[in-house]
C-alpha cells in the first residue's frame, strides 16, 4: 500500500518537474538580461499573440459590460480584447505595474493634463487616427504643439441627483415653512439651504432618514468631494483671479471660496441620513443604495450613477422623478450656474507597444465609436454621452441622467461648470484633501485647518 | 495535581474561549445569507425574513469573481508548487549537505539568508524579471515559487539530512549505487516525515498568498486572496454580500484541509518551528 | 563518495537554483542598486546616490509614522501574543477533558489567509464599533487594537501549540523534585518551568516578532492605513510609496531596503540575545 502511495507520488512529481523544465525554465537562456530583453521578448511572441489588444479599463462599474464587448468584437473581427479593469481608486497603481510588463496595455487612460505629464512617454500621437477626425470638438483633446495624445471618449455631468416624488411630497406638506413650490424654483445656495432643511425638520412625515445621502469618506470614496465638489469653488477661484488653467499659475491656490465648500459641504453632512462621525465607513454605493430605496431626497453624483441606482433591489425611484440640480455654494450669480460638465476620461494608444499593436488598438476604438454595433453598446450598455459625429442626433443614452445632462447642456442661458479638476495636483494631494474632510465631520479638525491642508498639498505635490 | 476542584471551571472557560475562537467564521457565515445592505449595520443579528436572501451573495460572488476559476489556479499554483519545492529542494538540500565545499556552503547562507528577506525587498525586480521570462502566468509562477520557497525548505531538509547516519549511504555506495538512484531509493523515503512538515508549511503560505501572486499574475489570473480583495473596489462598489459569501466559500477548503489532516498538519508546524 | 557526487552538481542544484537565482538572487541584487537610482521601468534607471534615502525620511513623515506604528504594533502583539498562548498551552497540557478538541479549535484561524482574516474582522470590528456610532477607520487607536486583536486570534493557537510541544517535553523528574521541595505552583512556573521552556519561548518570540513586523494583508484588509495613513504598516507604506505615486519607485525601493535591514537586524539581536539565555541555564 504504502509503496504505491510512494510510487504514485514519485510518478507525479516527475511529471512535474517534467513540465517545468519545459516550460518554465527552459525559457531561461539569455533573456536574464532584463535591460535590453524587452523589445526582442515581444518579437518572439508576437508571431502568436499579435491578435489581441489589451485595454485597461478605468471604469469598475462598466467592467461586465467591456466583456461582452469583447466576445462580440471577437466575433466580428477575429481580434481578441483582453480588458482588466482597475480597481477603484487603483488605477494609477496598476497603470504603473502593467505599463512596465512586457506584454503592456495597448489602450489606457489619461486623466488630463496631469496625467499626460505622467504619462507621457507613453502616449502615442493620435493626430492621424480615425476617431480623431471624428472628434466633435477637437479643443476636448489632449494636445501639444507635437500632436493629439488624448481623446475623450465620453461627456459626463454631475450635481445634485434628486428624487423628484419626495421633493413633490415637500412642496405638498401643510407643514412647510418655505415658500418654494417646485424644484425649479431653487436656483441658489439659500434657497438650496432653506428647503434642505425645512425638509430635515418635516423627514418624518417625509418618511425619510434624511434629505441627502450619506457623505461617503471612505478612503477610496471620496472623491466626490475632493474632486468633484471641490471642483466648483476652485472654478470660481480660477475665474476671478484669471487663471490661465494651462500655465505654472496654477502651481499655488488661495482656496478663497473654501466657505462656499463649507457652506455645501456641512449642509450635506447636517442634512444626512447618518451621524456624520460615521461617514468614514461609508462608499458611494451606500449612498446610492440609500437613494435608491428612498430613504433621502438627493445625493451628489453624476450620471454614471444610473446603473448603480438601477441595480439596487428594491429601488424605489422613478425613472421619471430623477433630475439633476446644480451644486450651490453661494457664489454670487450663481442662479445661472449648471452643472459640472466635462470629462476626465482620455483615451490614450501605448507608443511602447509594436506599430501593429497600435494600429489594432485604434482600429477597435473606431469600432467602438463608429459601428452600429459598437454604438448600440456605447449608448445603452456603457449609456456613455459620446463626444463624437459619428453618433446622429437621436443616438444618445437613453438612461434619465444622461439625458438630463445631454438637456443640461443644450440649455442656453446658464452656465456649465467645466471639470477643472483634472489639473488637480496628484491623487495623494486628493487622498489628503480627503482625510483632513474625514477629520473635520468626526471633529478633530478645524475648517481652517482643511483649508491650510488643501493650500499646502497643492503646493507640495505642484513641485 | 491540586486543583482538581478547579476542573469544572478551567472547562468552562475553555469552552468560552473556544466559541470567542469560533465565533468570527460563524457571524461571517450568518452574513453571508443576508441582503447585502443590512450587513455592515447589524452583524450580529440573525438573517430575519426582511433579511434573509438566501444564496444570492454566492451566486453573485461566484459570477463577479469567477470564483471557481480563482479556485482552479489556487489549487493548481498551490498543489504543483509545493510538489515542485519538495522535489527540487530535497535533491539540492541532499547534495549540499553531503558534499561540502566552498560553494555549496556559500549556496546553504544564501539559502538561509534568503529567509529573512521580507517580500517588498524584491516585490518590483522580482515581478519584473517574471514577467521579462514570461512566467507570469499560472505555470510560469511555480517556478517562482520554488525559487522564492527553496530557503526554508532547504533549511528545513538539510537540518534533518544532517541527523541521517553517513553509514547508510556509505553501504549503498558500496552495492554500486549512483547518487542519483540513492537519493531516490534511499534517501528520499527517510526524508518523509519532514517533507511533510514542508509540503504544509508551504501549503499555507503559497495558498493564503496575496502579494506576491497578485504582482505577477494578479491582473489576469486571480487566485483567491485576490479575488476576494478585489471585491472592495473591482466592480464600481462593494457588495458587502458578495463579500461574505466568497469570505465562507475560501475559508471551507482550508476547514476541510484542516479538519483531514489535522494530525500532520499540528505535528507539521511543531517540528518546523523547532527547526525555523 | 564527494567526488562521485561532485558531477551530480547539475543535476541536484541547478534547477532549484535557477528558480532562486530568477526569484530572489537577481530580484534582490537588482533591488539594492535600484534604490540608488530613479527609475520607473528597470531600463532608465539613473544613478542618484543616496537621494532617495534622505527622501524617504525627508519628504513627508509616513516612514517614521509607519515605523512607529509597527514597532508599537510588534512589541505589544508579541507580548500580548505569548503571554495568552502559553497560559492556554499551561492550561491544555492539565489532562482536561477535550484537550484534542480545543487545541484543534485554537489553531484553526492560522489557516485563514491574512486579506480573508482582516475582512472577517472588519467586519466584526466594525460591528461592535458602530454600536458607539463610529468604526474603525475613525481613530487610529481603532486600527491599532483591531490589528493587534486580529493577530492574536490569528497567533495563538500556533504558538500554543509550540508551546505545548515544549511542555509535554519537559522532564518530569525536575518538576516532581521541585514540587518535592516545597516549591509553589507559581515558584515552580518561573524557577523551573520557564527556564526550561526557554527554546520554545525564543521561537515564539521570533516567530511573533518577525510575523508582525512584516505583516501586510492584515493591515490591507483591515484598515488600509485608514484613517489617513496613520494605521499603515511599513510593509503597506513601502508598497504604496512604490506602486502609489509616480516618480517614488527609487524612495520605495530605499525604504524596502531600509526595511529589510531592520527585520535582519532585529532577528539577529533577538537570535543572540534569547540563545545566550538558553545557554546559560
């Protein structure tokens, strides 16, 4: 007995080691030179893998959806797409581990202007591409003198999201002490502030927790708040200063309108379906849960957020009763103010990878963008806005936020906020505008102190 | 012994502290059959009829995560692993134990100094020459693993080699043995009990492995620990209940491990910490 | 038989040390020059001295921080760790009823990988926590005993049973004699048995002491360095100052050095230290 134990398991093992000097160090020989090894690794196996691109995806929520666009753009073309996907807030980190790697991704992202200044010796000219030329407004691209490095793929908008059939039960109440009758009647910060919290006063018969979702300051989640949030009164800030937004006069901030950040901010967090000292255990997606199954009347987020709000078992929320309201922070003139439009999504081409490579990664980006089939999942799969004419008119997202948007910026007398945010410092400049937020709603820090932080960690990760 | 009055109580409070043992893996478990949103704000309380949402959470974690193929490559890269450590390492620790000379004694420090290196030390240039060498993938990462793995199993076979009589060796040269069907025939059979203490110790290891696998294959290939990891942020939100169940479901393997080979595994640990 | 074994060299060592060449030896030779350069990929490194060491403790202060952490993190787990197990092994080794059970029980958790452990206990943790409306990433103290907690019902059923082995082994003619003398329960525990038990204890501290010192999936899973950066670990704070921030990679390859010259050096003290003890009872 026990000598067939031994037997088998000597049998077994050898076949191991078989397959292992075979295949694992038989590939040994001379390419321990690490240096030089890289271009000549991808020549031997580009004779067999030359057929797949590989994407990195910056969109967790739309992973499942890139895989079944890879399945049909296999069929359709015999080319394979190996889409990874980041985790969310990792982005940059995996960028970084996989743009080293032999086999590297042939399409990535760039986040704007910062991130094509870390990027750069990886972003080939795309000047000549085909989605280029197709490029609605071609001041959206990255570029430089030299050529085109980044084009966006995807027109996003974000403000307050809310749900209409509460804010109509307010207006309803007998109770109420404001004399605002319907949403479109909130066109500044006091009023914002007025109802949001006659509102908090009536959550019960409201049948509320609160009127806005919680302010999620897990770390990783938030960055609705250092980024997006804070877009708006830097906006304001780079307006009346005239802040060239391309030029070094953007190394160093005043964050003159942090009361304005204040002032929204501490409404969100005063307004809340939970105790703000808890916030730091809180994700976006509790936040859109908590929207979904009505329990609050608004949450900032952008029009991305639909499928997270239409995946929630149980949603309670009206397709039609969804609307955006812009981010109010008490800015003078600001009843002509928007929402925040613009995007942070550039796709850029790996000029590290082979010519071929290059050429099958902007062949499917043009597929994407341009095919019937590839539209079909832009627009209703993916529900992205796509800045580009080859989608007609009437082929826009059919999702209710992304058609407020796409109403939101057809609207002529206001005013859009762009998306400065992408000349942010660094993500650990966020990261830090991040934690001193937590510690300022669980109380350990003074709003000056935030402000200190956020001037200071722009002009520490500026250098 | 004087305190056999004391029995009841001693017992007692063994038992006490057995359930504080148990209890985290059972309130995951509990989780795991709740609604994903009635999870992190209340834990402790027993899936209700609001609650309760059956097997939703594995059949969503196991389609977000791929779970059964995390599971393939955990027990692929796992099971061939440390079939390849023991195989290769007890060779060389033979070897260099039994012939001494300057290299060999320079390989055996370079072996044990190997052990002390914490994993970010090579984390980068480690990844970088795998996946230079095309072994990043499922196969390629057992030979890392081997290399990686090799300082304490060579310790670990060269401390007991060492307590092997010379004499047995000695009489097999003379029958007209070669080296090779002596550690084969003669060796390797003694080597058992301590190549089981290895076979566990790197089981454990190489199973429950997150770094390391995940810098060299983790974008493409997820093993469990990745794959459960990447739950938090991998698909726009975290599904607290996805979470629970792939929690239950990679913790069942090593309960069944565990509960199989109890006896070798305590006895496993104990002689190679006596050793370590 | 050395010569005849001699010509066997290829094929006994060459494999496994082709794997450790490629998985440790290169790795670590190329990891110690890199951290005198900045580099992004391997290729442009460029020679800068010492720069990213100064940096490393220079530019912000989370190495000091992370170092800190851990150091407080390693003694009071250590302590906590040892103290709990070898009274629970002094426990399990009185012929109770069920010994075999509850030594099974103990040792389970070190079973569960580190990111499945800090997720169970998250969970946990935060669930008691939120009973006083915060959780665990509002104070760094949080973190700090979650850590400790997690790795102490991930630790002690290990050491235990280290320390049971060293119990069952002690020779029971001393202890009859001591008990023989007059000597009480407590005088015997710190005169006889502890002496004695000196080998296993030296393996326990060390085991504890570099598991802890090193940890990283715990701290991940369970806190992520959260709140801020206070709860991160070096072993998380050298991964994230290399993968997180572009233009780093040189400071997080010095800190890894630094790292791991700090694991040898306490391993080597604490080796040195715990055997001269051994030797002299």
């Amino acid at each position: 007995m026990k000598s067939i134990k031994k037997s088998i398991l000597l049998i077994s093992v050898l076949a191991i080691s078989l397959a292992f000097t075979s295949c694992g160090f038989g590939s040994d020989d001379g390419s321990v030179n690490d240096n030089t090894g890289n271009s000549s690794a991808d020549n031997n196996t580009s004779d067999n893998k030359d057929n797949s691109i590989y994407y990195l995806n910056f969109k967790p929520e739309v992973a499942q959806i890139y895989e079944e666009i890879a399945k049909t753009y296999k069929q359709e073309t015999g080319v394979t797409l190996n889409v990874v996907t980041a985790a969310s807030g990792t982005y940059e980190q995996t960028l970084k581990s996989e743009i080293a790697k032999a086999d590297a991704p042939a399409i990535f992202q760039i986040n704007g202007p910062k991130g094509y200044a870390s990027w750069k010796n990886y972003c080939a000219d795309l000047s000549d591409t085909e989605i280029y030329q197709h490029l609605t407004d071609k001041e959206l691209a990255i570029k430089n003198d030299d050529g085109v490095y980044g084009i966006p793929y995807v027109v996003e908008g974000y403000g307050i999201i809310y749900n209409e059939k509460i804010m109509d039960e307010y207006f309803e109440l007998d109770t109420k002490q404001t004399d605002v009758d319907s949403v479109d009647e909130i066109n500044n910060f006091e009023t914002l502030s007025a109802v949001v919290e006659d509102m908090t006063a009536n959550k019960d018969k409201l049948g509320i927790d609160g009127v806005f979702a919680s302010t999620s300051l897990k770390s990783g989640d938030d960055w609705r708040w250092h980024t997006h949030l804070a877009n708006i009164p830097l906006y304001y800030e780079f307006l009346e200063n005239n802040i060239d937004l391309s030029s070094d006069s953007t190394n160093e901030i005043e964050f003159s309108k942090d009361e304005g950040f204040k002032n929204i901010f501490d409404l969100y967090i005063n307004n809340s379906t939970v105790e703000p000292k808890i916030l730091g255990t809180k994700q976006t997606a509790d936040s859109m849960a908590e929207f979904a199954l009505g329990q609050c009347a608004m949450v900032q987020n952008g029009n991305w957020a639909w499928e997270q709000i239409n995946d929630v078992s149980g949603n309670t929320v009206n397709e039609d009763d969804i609307g955006f309201l812009p981010i109010f922070i008490g800015e003078e003139g600001e009843e002509n103010q928007g929402i925040a439009v613009g995007t942070e999504n550039f796709l850029a081409i790996n000029s590290q990878v082979s010519e071929e490579k290059q050429k099958l990664a902007s062949d499917f980006l043009y597929w994407l963008y341009s095919s019937e089939k590839g539209k079909d999942y832009v627009i209703n799969e993916l529900g992205f806005i796509a800045p580009f004419d080859t989608f007609s008119e009437d082929e826009k997202p059919t999702d209710p936020l992304a058609r407020e948007v796409v109403e939101w910026i057809e609207e002529d007398d206001v005013t859009n906020i762009p998306w400065n945010f992408t000349i942010f410092p660094s993500q650990n400049f966020k990261d830090e505008f991040g934690t001193a937020l937590l510690q300022y709603v669980q109380g350990k820090k003074e709003w000056t102190d935030v402000k200190e932080t956020v001037v200071e960690k722009w002009k520490a990760e500026s250098k | 012994m004087t305190d056999t009055k004391k029995r009841p109580l001693l017992f007692l409070f063994l038992i006490l502290l057995s359930i504080v043992f148990v209890a985290p893996v059972i309130i995951v478990l509990m989780n795991s059959f709740k609604g994903q949103f009635y999870i992190s704000s209340s834990p402790f309380d027993f899936p209700d009829e609001k609650t309760f949402a059956g097997l939703v959470n594995y059949t969503n974690g196991i389609k977000k995560i791929k779970f059964f193929s995390a599971f393939f490559y955990s027990l692929i890269i796992t099971v061939f692993s440390v079939a390849g450590i023991l195989f290769f390492t007890s060779m060389t620790a033979w070897y260099i134990t039994r012939c001494k000379n300057f290299i060999t004694t320079i390989l055996y420090y370079m072996f044990v100094f190997s052990m002390i290196v914490p994993f970010q030390m090579v984390m980068f240039t480690m990844s970088k020459i795998a996946n230079t060498l095309r072994l990043d993938n499922p196969l390629g990462i057992i030979a890392i693993y081997i290399g990686f793995g090799s300082g304490l199993s060579i310790f670990m076979f060269s401390g007991f080699i060492k307590s092997i009589p010379l004499e047995i060796e000695e009489a097999a040269t003379i029958d007209g043995c070669n080296p090779i069907q002596m550690f084969f025939q003669i060796i390797l059979p003694i080597l058992k009990p301590t190549a089981v203490t290895v076979a566990i110790l790197n089981t454990m290891w190489i199973w429950n492995d997150y770094l390391l696998p995940y810098l060299v294959i983790g974008n493409k290939y997820k093993t469990i620990p990745i794959a459960v990891q990447y739950l938090q942020g991998g698909y726009g939100s975290r599904d607290m209940g996805a979470l629970m169940a792939m929690l239950v479901l990679s913790i069942i393997p090593i309960i069944i491990f565990y509960l199989s080979c109890q006896k070798h595994i305590i006895k496993g640990v104990v002689s190679g910490s006596v050793k370590g | 038989m050395q010569k005849t074994l001699k010509k066997y060299f290829a094929f006994f060592v060459l494999p496994t040390l082709t794997a450790f060449a490629v998985a440790f030896i290169i790795p670590f030779v190329m990891g110690v020059y890199l951290s005198f350069t900045e580099f992004t990929t391997v290729a442009d490194a460029k020679w800068v001295g010492f720069s990213n060491y100064i940096k490393a403790f220079r530019d912000n202060d989370d190495f000091i921080n992370a170092l800190w952490f851990t150091v407080k993190f390693t003694v009071v787990s250590v302590l906590l760790i040892n103290i709990i197990s070898f009274l629970i092994a002094l426990l399990l080794t009185r012929k109770i009823k069920g010994t075999n059970i509850f030594r099974t029980i103990f040792f389970m958790p070190n079973l569960i990988g580190g990111i499945v452990l800090g997720y169970i206990w998250q969970l946990i943790i935060n669930g008691v926590l939120l009973k006083f409306g915060v959780d665990i990433t509002f104070d760094a103290k949080y973190g700090f005993w979650g850590l400790v907690i997690l790795m102490n019902w991930q630790m002690i059923g290990y050491m235990m049973i280290i320390y049971i082995a060293g119990i069952q082994n002690l020779p029971g003619d001393v202890l009859e004699a001591a008990r023989i003398d007059g000597a009480s329960g407590i005088q015997t525990l710190f005169k006889v048995t502890i002496p004695l038990l000196m080998p296993s204890i030296t393996i326990c501290t060390f085991l504890t002491l570099t598991n802890s010192f090193k940890m990283f999936d715990q701290n991940l899973a369970l806190t992520g360095g959260a709140p801020g950066k206070e709860t991160q670990m070096l072993a998380l704070d050298i991964y994230n100052t290399f993968y997180g921030r572009i233009g780093y990679e040189g400071v997080g390859q010095a800190k890894a050095v630094i790292f791991f010259i700090l694991v040898a050096v306490i391993a080597g003290i604490q080796l040195l230290f715990t055997r001269s003890k051994e030797v002299e009872q």
